[in-house]
C-alpha cells in the first residue's frame, strides 16, 4: 500500500490505519492517538461492547444541577435529530435528552439508555471517552469513531468541572447525524457546560450559606454572660485599629484553620505588635452539611484572651483547651473562596480580597440575630467547608509555587542544571518524581530539528532514589503511542490519571512499567518544554504518595512550570550555543601546537571562565639566532569580542616579534595598536554601539641560549614566577608598565641570567586572583606547587592547576612553563675582524674547517657565500670592529655585527647597477635572513636549514642558476 498523502479522507486514513500503514498528518492527531490507544487495548472494530451499570446515581448533585440545562437544550433541538447526554466521571451516561422525541423508540438501547459505559477503554474513540482523556471539547465525525456502528454519527463533547476543586464531573455530549455537523454547536455546548458548572457552584453556596444560618442560630441561642458578651472581648471596634491588610492576614490564617478541619484557638501577630485571638470549630446544619466557623477576639492588652470554645457553653473554659490541635493548622497563606459575615473595621468599602461566587452572607431573616452577635465589633471571621477549604489552601500553595519558580529555575546558564531545577521546584510539592528528556542538540546548545530523536535521559529526580525509570545519560528511544511522545509532537500537555489504564505507556516497556507501578507511581503529565515555538524536550512529572490521581488543576500548575523553565533552557541553551561559538573561535585563535625549538621545553593549560570565554592568550615564538619569545596576555572582559581581540593583539605580537624588537619596544608598538584600535571602534563614544577595548595586559620575554640571558617587560600584567633548577621559587621585581591602549608612559626591560634547567612560569591574573581568597595565600599556594626540583613542565602544570586553580574560576585562565636549555659551547664560533677587504678569504676558510669539524660539508658552499656577502657589506657600508658568529642549532645560523646602525635592504638590481645583488643571494640561499639591532650597532643573520622533510634538497644543495641573478 502506498503512503498516506495528507489530503485522504478519514475513511481512507481509517483503512489504512488497520491494515498497518502510517498515518500520521492524514488525521487530526488526537484521534490519532485515542485510535492508538483503542488497539493497544485490544479492541476491535467490530466488537467494542459496552459495559452496563445499572446503580447510576440518578439524582447526585451533577443531575440536579443538570436538569434544567438539558431541558433546555431539548427545548432548543425540539424536532432535530439530537442526542443530547449527560455522562458522569467514568463515561456513564446519566441522563439524556432528544430533539425528536421518536428517536427513543428508533435508536438502539446503548444510545437511548442510561447506565451505557463509553469510556475510552470499552467503547474506543467516542465523543465522551475523548473528551475525558482530552480533558477539553473534542469533535469527532463518522469514520474518525473507532467503532463500526458509530460511521455515520458525528457529536461534540465537553467535560463539566466542580469550579471550586476543577475536578471533572461529567462529559455533555450532543450527538447528530454526520451531514448536520455545524461550528455554532461547539459554542452551544460550550455555554450549556458553563452553565451546569455554574449551578453546581450554586450548591456548595447553599450549603454555606446553611452553615451561616446555622452559626447565627446558634448564636441567639447561647447565653449572655459578663465574660462573654455576644461573643465579643476586648475594645470596640472603632477603636481597634484595624484595616483591611490586617484583615487579609487574618482571613489568610482562619482559611487554614477551616481546611484543617479542627476544633483550634491560635494566637495571630499583626503589624505593630497587635495580637487577635482566632478561635475555629465545628457547626452542622439541620440537614446534616459539616463546616467550620473561625471567630476573632480582639485583645487591647495584648494578651492571650479567655474566650468560650462553643455556643452555650459555660464561660470560663480558655482558649488554651483547645490543645495541639491549634498548632496542628498548616502554615501556608491562601487565598479563600469562603462565606464571610460582618467584616471586621478597617476594610476600605467594596474591598473584598480573596471573595469567589462561592462566599456566603447571612441571610435576610438572620439579620438580627447578626445584629445582636455585634457583627461590626469583628467576631465572626469566616465559614465553609473543610473540603472547600482544602480547595483554597491547594490554590494558595500553586500559587506559591509558581512565585518560587520565578526565582529558583534558571539561576544559571546551563542547560542540564536548568532543567535539574525544574525538577526539584516540582518535588515533591506537585510530583513526586519527574524525569526530563532532552535532544542532543539542545545540550549542544543547537536548535533541534526533530525533538523527538534522539532523546537524551537529562534528569531522574524523585522523592527515593531507587525508581527504576531510565537512567540519567541513557538515550530514550519513545514509542508513537506513549503520552511523552504525544505530547512532543502534538505540542499539547497530555494527562494520564491512571497508568495502569495507559496502554500506550505500559507498551513503551511493559517491564519497566511493572517495575515503576510496584513503587506506587499512578498517575502522571506529560509537558512539552516549548520556548519560542522551538519544542526542546519533554518533561514527565509522576505521582506516588497522594493516591488521588492528577488533575486539571496539576495539569495546568505542571504546564507553567514547564513554560518557565523551557524559556530558561532555550536562554542556557542559546548561551551554550554562543558559548561554544567563541570557545571554538578564541580555540583557532590560541597556538594549535608550538614550532620547533631547542631554547625551552614548554608546557601549556588553558581554562575559560564559568560565566564565558575572556580574552587571555599566550604564544611561543622562535627568534633569531636560536632565541625565543614567550608572551603571555589578558584582555579585559568575556565574549566574542574579547576573544576577537585576543587575537588581533595575537597576530599583532607575532608580526612584531619578527622585526626582532627588544620587550620594551614590542610593547610600545602594542600599546599604540590598542589605542589605536579603541578610536578606531567607536570605543570612545558609547552611542556607537560598538564595545571599545576597556583594556589588555601582556608580559613579554626573550630568551637567549646562546648567553642564558632573559630579558623581559610587562604591561599591567602579573610578573612570572622563575623556578631555579633546585626548586627555589621567585617573583622578579619587574618594572610595572600600564596596561596596553593608556599610552603616554614607557615601558622597562629588566635582564636575568637563568641557569641550565631554570623554569619560566608565565600566568594570567585568573589563576591567583578571586573574591573568595586573598592575593597572598594565592602567591603562597603558587609558590609552594612550584617548589619542586626538576620536574618536566607538564607536571608543572598539573600541579598547578590541581593546587591553585579556584573551585569555580571568575576568569579565564592562561599558564605556560618553559623549562630553559643552554646551546653547547662547542656549537658556537665566533670571529672578531677588523674591516680589511683582505680577510674575507681567511673568513671563509676558518668557516669551512669548523663545519667540517661539526660534520657540516655539505652546508660549506652556502655557508661560505653567506658569510662572503655580509662580511662584504659589513666592511664596506659598516663601521667599526665586525663580528662574525655561527650558531649550529636546528638550523645553521650565520650572523655579521658591526656598530653601524644602517641596515641593507633588498631589491631588484638594474642590468647596468654594479651591486645590489648581494643580499639576492643572501636571500636565495637562507630559509630566512634579517637584521636585528643591539645597543652597540646591528647584527645581520641568515639561517641555513640542515634537514628538509621529504628528503627534498636544501639550500646547501642548491644548485644556483646564474641567469636567475639579474645582471650577474
């Protein structure tokens, strides 16, 4: 069979279902699911039978607040194929009504008789067993009913809720033939339900305001006597001093009172130091309604007052006699949908905080007898039902809820803690353990292109450990048919009161199901975590303890939440996502690997802040003459323009380093770069929009193997730690230039002599500065992780971080160690020449013994031309006595002082220019040639390379084609 286009009909779509086909997008997917539902439960087609109970309740209070509205939906439907029913909790139909009175005699009996179960389990999808697992108003037409019989019908279904505890107490449904399918009916129906809620909320007044007429009663009958005056101790009312924010208070406290359900006397504290007496306990109507009554007494004295505990009773019994009880009322304010009489003084007019439709006055007739209990004076407080109070303080505590999640959940920006936080604000108040789902691309930090796959287990979190759900970092492969993945694709919450009636959960893996059942998990709602119209995961909160299923009420509490905490994962996921995107920029910026050298032997750890990636760096760049620069920097702030930053004054650093400048004049050339680049950005006007550089500190030194000499300067940065070869630790007092960009200010140079073995420890300021430890004990805790003799600096760096490293570093966090190696003595020559033209040749010829002796034969041709040009232009546009130096390192260095300052430069000899061709040579056989100047003159150096990889010919195996040589 071919695939399912989503333009077929839910005939075809019905079809195809049964024989195996997918077809999801060709039906709404509610029906989708209920069909999916309906056949995990074994039902079939053909033979959904329904359940009969014959012990309906036919005059519980649904019908009687039902009656009237279905009388007249019938008188609105009058002569119309109609089927209008009324169905309780369970999907039994109570009561119904026809448009055209001879459908009774012509419908079959499980649709024109009441006691006919269609629930969701028995009768597959139907209007009734829909809108209860839907929780809302549901249409379905002919071929979407799961049963044969029901083709041809269509109807629309919605629950009715109690208004005080949204609890569903039954489904009303309009049944019709397919053809007479109308939209206005949904807001028929809509009305009809409101309507019936309406009139059960009407009932549990009545009964409130019985208990009211019941207190009063009482009250009249109770004896007057000079300790109790109508009930009343302490001052007038007039001179209480009350208001209506102590009335809050007040009322806050005598809800819970009411909800405890006990007899109780609390003392309760109001602003200045006053003190009211709240005295809760039993009333009962004539015909049998149990509620509470919470008086107040007013005390100027500040004393705990002597009050009488019931109607009738003798004076003199005290408060206190109520016992435990009084403390055994719950702490938590709520907001009371309860009868209230008489307020107490101080309420402004009209202002009746917490009032729902179900408050109750006192009647007419007791009026009175209200009178003569002194109602202004503020004796009685509040009415109700335990029930209802139960109810209030329930709303009292989501309501909390949700003011606490506003704070605990998204307190950082990870996206794993996030979701853990959500968690824990849910258990155990709402659940009593969730499990949290999430795509692999959200933990990236990317934005998932299909939530469902693949899952990831993120949080497992519960009021015991032991659950057997899926483990956290376990991925979740979830079946069509289970409430998580209806959930994620529909985008919708969806409630299952019931788990053992969920097939398409037990089926995910009936084994586990078994397993979670036996620790008394019952019930459970699925959340989608939507940000943005992005779905990001799904979230599953599940109940064990409370052995009442979840409701409506959870539902939406559980939906907010979920709401809240998937905005704060889509805020951590996107910083996740920006965060990686500057770690994988600031990564290509920082060295993938150092060039090879033999001055150092260096080691390196790099660690970005919690709160983002800074801009510190560091380099190790080989110089001239087998030296070697180490640089270490900081640049202020985090983020993608720090790190870009970082590395312009990087790039900068190196382009300098190759003019062979000395630390100090390095520096200079970066601190007019900073400055530079801050005007550049707008960085001195903040209407530009454009962050300038607050400010970077670098530290840059030189090291000589040749001398053991390292010459260093720092701008604003922390001075490096040298390490002896016998542990001995130091901080050299290295002149403090200003931070790089201030400008105006010169920067030092200060010269070591490092023995063999020595250790440079180069560091940003992350590493020894934090708010939560002094500067000093950090110096101390440095000082003494590096106090160990001959120690390879990658164990250097290990112990560093394992000893100095803060628990949560505020900053980024750069280190390099350099373990210091000399160059041989016998690897060095140097000759000292007068300027005679003459000894050129003695030159030449002093070279090619001494590499001879150093095995260098092959490099001799090379060498010699070398030494010939620059020997030659030394004597001939220099001054002075003239030194000449080779350097047999990894490469073969040749180099001419002199005490001129003037330098060569190359260029393109004309045929008929007599010179100029020199350093063109100079230039085709060296890898690399320079000049470098000193406090005595200038040194002119070429490198020769003495290896090749590939085994390709190097320059001293160069054969030289004269008529590359311009004019030679």
């Amino acid at each position: 069979m071919g695939l399912v286009t989503e333009d077929i009909g839910p005939v075809l779509a019905r079809e195809q279902f049964f024989s195996g086909a997918p077809v999801e997008g060709a039906v709404r997917d509610p029906i989708l699911d209920s069909w999916q539902r309906s056949r995990s439960l074994g039902l079939s087609p053909d033979g959904c039978e329904l359940p009969y109970f014959p012990d309906i309740d036919l005059d519980g209070r649904l019908v009687r607040a039902a009656g009237p509205v279905l009388d007249r939906l019938q008188a609105r439907f009058a002569g119309r194929n109609m089927n209008v029913s009324l169905a309780d909790g369970r999907g039994a139909v109570l009561q119904r009504r026809f448009g055209d009175t001879t459908l009774v005699r012509r419908l079959a009996a499980i649709q024109s008789v009441p006691g006919f179960v269609f629930a969701e389990k028995y009768a597959g999808t139907n209007g009734i067993g829909l809108a209860l697992a839907e929780r809302q108003l549901v249409n379905v037409y002919g071929a979407e009913h799961f049963a044969e019989r029901s083709q041809s019908n269509a109807c629309a279904a919605i629950p009715v809720r109690d208004l005080l505890n949204g609890r569903i107490e039954g489904v009303l449904c309009l049944g019709f033939p397919r053809t007479d399918a109308d939209a206005a009916l949904d807001i028929v129906i809509r009305k009809a339900a409101g309507a019936i809620e309406r009139r059960l909320l009407e009932q549990s007044s009545a009964r409130e305001r019985a208990l009211l007429q019941a207190y009063v009663d009482a009250r009249l009958r109770a004896p007057a006597g000079p300790a109790a005056v109508n009930g009343q101790l302490g001052e007038p009312a007039a001179a209480s001093g009350l208001d209506w924010r102590d009335r809050m208070i007040l009322e806050e406290r005598a809800t819970e009172l009411i909800a405890s359900a006990q007899r109780a006397a609390v003392e309760v504290s109001l602003p200045g130091g006053r003190r009211v007496t709240l005295l809760s306990r039993p009333v009962t109507t004539a015909s049998g309604v149990e509620g509470v009554v919470v008086e107040a007494f007013l005390d100027a004295r500040h004393q705990r007052l002597t009050v009488a505990t019931e109607a009738g009773t003798a004076p003199g019994a005290t408060a206190a006699a109520a016992g435990p009880a009084a403390a055994a009322a719950p702490g938590l304010l709520a907001e009371q949908s309860l009868a209230r009489f008489a307020p107490l003084p101080g309420r402004p007019p009209g202002a009746t905080p917490g009032r729902s439709a179900a408050t109750a006055r006192a009647p007419g007739p007791a009026a009175p007898g209200a009178a003569a209990g002194a109602p202004a004076a503020g004796n009685l407080l509040l009415v109700g039902e335990p029930g209802v109070g139960k109810h209030a303080v329930a709303a009292r505590r989501r309501l909390e809820l949700l003011s606490e999640a506003s704070t605990r959940i998204g307190t950082t920006l990870d996206v794993a803690r996030t979701a853990r936080e959500l968690a824990e604000m849910a258990v155990p108040r709402l659940a009593d353990y969730v499990t949290i789902d999430l795509p692999e691309a959200v933990l990236r930090g990317d934005e998932p292109t299909d939530p469902a796959k693949p899952l990831h287990r993120t949080v497992v979190h519960g009021i015991r450990g032991d659950c057997p759900f899926y483990p956290v970092g376990e991925r979740v492969h979830l079946k069509p048919c289970t409430p998580q993945l209806r959930s994620l694709n529909g985008r919708r919450t969806v409630l299952e009161p019931d788990l053992r009636d969920a097939p398409g959960w037990v089926s995910q893996d009936p084994v586990a199901a078994q397993r979670i059942l036996a620790h008394n998990v019952h019930s459970l709602i699925a959340v989608p975590l939507l940000a943005r119209g992005i779905a990001l995961g799904i979230a599953s909160f599940y109940r064990a303890r409370d052995p009442a299923p979840f409701g409506d009420d959870d539902r939406a509490l559980a939906q907010e939440l979920a709401t809240r905490a998937a905005i704060c994962i889509d805020n951590a996921r996107r910083y996740t996502r920006e965060h990686a995107m500057v770690l994988a920029l600031q990564h290509s910026l920082l060295p993938q690997g150092f060039p090879e050298q033999n001055a150092v032997e260096v080691a390196h750890r790099y660690m970005p802040a919690e709160s983002g990636v800074g801009g510190d760096w560091f380099d190790v760049i080989p110089l001239s003459s087998a030296r070697v620069a180490l640089v270490v920097g900081d640049v202020v702030g985090h983020g993608l323009h720090a790190a870009a930053t970082m590395g312009r004054l990087r790039t900068a650093a190196r382009n300098f380093a190759e003019l062979d400048l000395p630390p100090d004049e390095v520096l200079t050339h970066l601190d007019n770069l900073v400055g530079r680049l801050d005007r550049e950005e707008g960085g001195g006007d903040p209407g530009a929009g454009i962050p300038g550089i607050i400010g970077a500190t670098c530290l840059y030194v030189i090291y000589d193997p040749t001398t053991q000499a390292c010459t260093m300067a720092r701008a604003g940065h922390p001075p490096p730690a040298l390490v002896r070869p016998d542990g001995f630790v130091s901080f050299p007092e290295l002149p403090a230039g200003p931070p790089l960009g201030l400008g105006g200010l010169p920067f030092e140079t200060a010269e070591f002599l490092l023995p063999e073995g020595s250790q440079l420890v180069l560091y940003t300021d992350g590493l020894i500065e934090d708010r939560r430890r002094d500067f000093d004990t950090a110096l101390e805790d440095l000082r003494r992780a590096l106090s160990h003799p001959n120690r390879p600096p990658e164990d250097t760096c290990r112990a560093v971080l394992e000893a100095v490293v803060p628990g949560h570093p505020e900053d980024d966090i750069a280190l390099l160690v350099a373990r210091t190696h000399t160059l041989d003595r016998n690897r060095i020559a140097t000759w000292d020449l007068p300027a005679d033209p003459a000894l050129v040749s003695s030159v030449r010829a002093a070279v090619t013994r001494r590499l001879a002796e150093w095995g260098l034969e092959e490099t001799a041709f090379a060498a010699e031309l070398l030494l010939s040009e620059l020997v030659t232009n030394a004597i001939r546009y220099g001054s002075g006595p003239i030194q000449v130096r080779l350097l047999y390192d990894r490469a073969l260095t040749c180099e001419v002082a002199d005490t001129s300052s003037t330098s060569p430069h190359l260029r393109h000899a004309a045929a008929t220019d007599e010179g100029g061709r020199g350093l063109f040579l100079v230039a085709q056989l060296s890898q690399s040639w320079g000049t470098r100047y000193t406090p005595e003159g200038k040194v002119i150096w070429a490198e020769c390379a003495l290896e090749v990889p590939g085994g390709k010919a190097g320059p001293a195996a160069l054969r030289i084609d004269l008529d590359d040589i311009p004019a030679i």
